[in-house]
C-alpha cells in the first residue's frame, strides 16, 4: 500500500513538472504582437479603412467607362416603345463615365480624407492595444511579486504567532500582543487574498488579449524596457499636438467636411458627362413599318457627351448651407481635440514629475522601515530588544513595501500614458520592430 502511494506522489510531481516545463515564457514585446493579431477591436479598425478606402475608389472610377450589355427584348405591337428607357433591341451596350464634375471631385477628395482620417483611427486603437497589454503585463507582475513577498510574511507572522503564544502559556506575555500577533496574521492573509484575486483576473485578461491558455503564460519581467526620463522644463504639448492619432483624425474629418460642403456648393456648378450606345434591332418588332423604305438598318450607335446646366435648385442650395455649418462643427471640433489633447498632455508631464517623487518617497521609506527589522533582530539577537519591537517593525516593513510597490506601479501607469500622447508608445514596446 505504501509503495502505491509512494508511485501516486511520485506520478502527480512529475506530471506537476512537466507541466510547468509546458509553461510558456512570454515576453511583453511578444505578448503584445499577439494582442496586435488577435485583437477584435485592431480589426474593426482595419475593416473600417478597407471600408473607407472603397467608397474612395468607388468616387474616384466615375471617371472611368463603366459598360453595361444587354437585351431588350419584347413583343411590340404598334409602335416600338422603350422597354426600361431603351428601344427593343436583340443587342444593347451602354458605356457612360464622368468627365468634368465639380462636385463629384470634391466629394472624391472628400472620400480620401475619410481614409486617411481612418488610418489615423487604426493607430489609435493599435495603441490602446499596446497601452492594454504593457499595464495589464506590469499589474500582474506586480502582484505576482506582491503573492512572493506575502508568502514570506505570512510564514513569518505564523512563526510570531506560535512564540507569542508559548510566551503568554509561560506567563511572560499578554493576551492583548497574541491578538495583535494574529491580527497580523489576518492582515498578510487579507492581501494574499486581493493578491490572489488580481492575479487570476490580469491572468486572464492577458490570456483574452493574446489568446494563449491562462495556465501556459509565465511572465519574463526582465523583458519590460526601462522607462525613458522625463525632461521636466521641456513642454511636451506640442509634440503631443504633432503625433496624435486622435489629432490627426480630427484634422482629416474636419478637412472632409470642408471638401463635402464645397462638392454640394459645387453641385449648382455645370457638368459633363461621357455617353456610348449600341442597339443591334430586330425586324419582328414593326421598325419597318414605321421607317421609309430602305432607310432602316439593324445596326446602330450613338456616342457623345452630356452637359448638365443647372438654372435653379433652392433644395441643393439648402443641403450646401447645412454642409457648411457642418464643415465649420467639425472645425471647432478638431480645435477643441488640440486644445484638449494639450492639455492633457501637461497635466500628465506633471503628474508623472510628482509620481517619480513619490516613488521615491516611497521607495526611501521601505529601506528605512528594512533597516529597522535588522536593528530590531539585531538588539533581539543581543538581548537588549523585545520580540514585540522586531514584529511591529516587520509589520511596518511590510506595509512599507505595498506602498512602495503601488507607488511604482501609478509611475509606471502614468508613464506610459504620457508616452502614448507623445507618439512614443510604440517605439518603447516595440524596440525590436522592422522599419
């Protein structure tokens, strides 16, 4: 019976092995170009540019013949009548393009600043993926350092625990220090608790963005590049104003609709048209009878162009007053997006200047707190120091070093907005990147 139990723990370790060994070591760099390939919302945002792209080709081929074949034909009795706009015919080709349109060109432009404005909009959703996937990679690192820290504490804390309570058995402590022992105790398990939890939610949203298991992703922390130095005089607003996605966006949309209103102002403009057409005739359908004799053929073309002269049209004049004030709404619109972006921008400069303080505030505080656990075991070791001063510096040291950690992490979140308004987001997470 032993030797089977001895064989189960033996069977179940090296299965827990080997599947650790089938763990997947992802680097940030890799697990965002996953992120990149995997995400819906980056697809949605290339559709969108197929999309926009398409309506611009499909303006600009007005310019080019566009041919259509075809049959008309039908029983006629009497007269032969048009059947859908064209006389009976056994065979029907029409050609017709645009040739000058004032309009159409401006609604074609028009149609090119919408794609490129969706261009704009796909790196700026190719950016919230990288922005996603560095914090949750950077969270989740934390609290995975957090969960070994704690694991420490807690075998510490069970360890004060258990000598308090042989203390207070010999008489030479308190019932009031076990409490606090074991309220100790509680603390390190409370935020094992949270530790736990935020893991296994960061896990698994870092699984949803890359699409590998949650039990194959092993983080490599070494893999995050150091954060870049803010130049603390330098004003970062323009250069935000320079690279931002959403910026440019707006200058595109407002630039499309400055060229949609002149098309609908221009559409009062005249116009010319290109137009072909073929008709092969029947006999059976009474030309003859309506022709002088011999005059009618079988065969016939008709080529030339069409000029449109607009005289009055009080409803295209209403539609290209309401495109104007529309082109003047999307104006004000990309000047409040600058004006906006700007200022966000600056307050996050500042923001990421007292953060880097307080990290380093933070930071200090933990090494003092730690060189107060070693001069407490020190004095305990000597004799001169109580067992209660090296737990309540134990404790002091612990806390220390979760605001430290949080301290960093809001650095860290910071910098990476500020870098992402400066169009130098990418470059940081992607180093390795072809150009």
């Amino acid at each position: 019976m032993k030797l089977r139990v001895n064989v189960f723990f033996l069977f179940a370790t090296v299965l827990l092995a080997g599947l650790r060994l089938h763990a997947e070591t992802l680097s940030l760099e890799r697990a965002i170009r996953l992120a990149l390939a995997n995400s819906t919302a980056s697809a949605i945002a290339t559709a969108d540019v197929q999309r926009t792209f398409a309506s611009y080709r499909e303006l600009r081929n007005n310019y080019l013949p566009q041919l259509t074949a075809g049959s008309g034909l039908g029983y006629t009795y009497g007269y032969p009548l048009t059947i859908q706009g064209s006389p009976p015919a056994l065979v029907n080709v029409v050609a017709n393009s645009t040739v000058f349109n004032p309009a159409q060109q401006q609604f074609m432009n028009a149609a090119k600043a919408d794609w490129h404005a969706s261009e704009f909009q796909g790196k700026d959703q190719r950016n919230t993926v990288i922005q996603d996937v560095a914090l949750t990679y950077a969270e989740l690192a934390k609290w995975e350092a957090r969960l070994v820290r704690l694991q420490d504490d807690e075998a510490e804390a069970q360890k004060m625990e258990q000598a308090v309570t042989a203390r207070l058995e010999e008489g030479i402590d308190s019932a009031m220090n076990l409490n606090k022992a074991k309220l100790t105790a509680a603390r390190v398990r409370l935020h094992q608790a949270e530790a736990r939890g935020s893991v296994d939610v960061l896990r698994r949203h870092l699984s949803t963005l890359t699409g590998l298991p949650v039990s194959s992703i092993e983080l490599a922390t070494e893999t995050i590049p150091a954060l870049p130095p803010v130049a603390t005089k330098e004003d970062l607003s323009e250069r935000a104003i320079a690279s931002s996605p959403a910026v440019r966006f707006a200058e595109q949309h407002s630039l499309a609709e400055a060229m949609r209103a002149t098309g609908e102002h221009r559409a009062l403009y005249p116009s010319l048209d290109f137009s072909a057409q073929y008709a092969r005739f029947s006999t059976f359908n009474n030309y003859t009878r309506y022709f002088p004799q011999g005059t009618f053929q079988v065969d016939n073309a008709t080529i030339g162009v069409g000029l449109r002269i607009p005289i009055f049209n009080a409803s295209q004049r209403a539609r290209a007053d309401a495109a104007a004030a529309e082109s003047l709404k999307s104006k004000k619109q990309a000047e409040a997006t600058r004006n906006q972006v700007s200022e966000e921008t600056l307050k996050l400069q500042r923001a990421v200047e007292q953060l880097a303080a307080a990290r380093e505030v933070a930071a200090l505080e933990y090494q003092l707190a730690q060189s107060g656990v070693e001069a407490a075991q020190t004095r305990l070791d000597a004799g001169t120091g109580g067992l209660h001063d090296l737990v309540d510096a134990r404790g002091q040291a612990s806390e220390r070093y979760l605001i430290s950690q949080d301290a960093d992490f809001e650095y860290q979140r910071a910098r990476l907005n500020l870098l992402r308004a400066t169009g130098e987001l990418e470059k940081w997470a992607l180093p390795n990147a072809t150009k």
